[in-house]
C-alpha cells in the first residue's frame, strides 16, 4: 500500500497557507480521537460520528469492547476510510479519577499492519 497522506486533525494551516498533511495512520487516529471527543448530538447530519456517549456508556469492567470496535468500524465505512479498520478496543485499567482510558488497535493498509494508540474520555 502506498503511503496515505490526509488531512491533520486538527485542521491545521501552514505557513505557505496549505491543510497541513499527515501520514494516513495518524489521521484515522486523529479522526478516532475526535469522535470519542464529541457526542452525537454535535453532527446532526452524521450521528454515528460522534461516538462520546457509546464510550461512556460501556462497562469499563469488561476488557473487550466489541460494541466500539464495530461502531468505530461503522464510521470509518460512512467516511470511506477503505484502507484501515479497528481490529480491537479495550479498556485500560488504572487511568486518573473520572477518566476512561481505551487502546484502539487499527489494522492498516493491504499487510494489515497492526496499530494501537491510547483515548480517553
């Protein structure tokens, strides 16, 4: 697979007054970070974006958070993200007083290199 590049999240303007770029991977990721930071209600015309209330909503006691794993999977599809996929989101014990803490892990390109980064809530 050839290096994606893509919009940074978030929309950055540089110098020569362009979008800033970056790598695809850290975009998804950037783009996942953004839909557990708001909540459905803040895009009216695509509430499966904002994902805030289903992380919330999970029993943190359980490791495997398969419910978010499709739903983040539901949203790469409606965006068109074709060349990567969450394979796995769980919860992450240990994280501060009213914080959640989930690692995403997103299999990526056509070798499905896996990638995991941390979000909280």
């Amino acid at each position: 697979m050839e290096d994606v590049r893509a919009l940074a999240l978030p929309l950055c303007i540089t110098p020569d007054g362009q979008f800033a770029r970056a790598a695809g991977t850290d975009a998804v990721l950037g783009l996942i970070r953004a839909m557990v930071a708001t909540t459905s209600g803040n895009w009216p015309h695509a509430p499966w974006f904002g994902l805030h209330e289903r992380f919330l909503a999970v029993n943190a006691d359980v490791e495997d958070q398969a419910s978010l794993t499709d739903a983040l999977n539901e949203a790469l599809r409606q965006l068109g993200v074709t060349w990567a996929r969450v394979q796995q989101v769980r919860s992450v014990r240990g994280a501060a007083y009213g914080e959640r803490r989930f690692d995403v892990t997103l299999l990526v390109g056509d070798d499905a290199r896996p990638v995991s980064a941390a979000v909280t809530t």
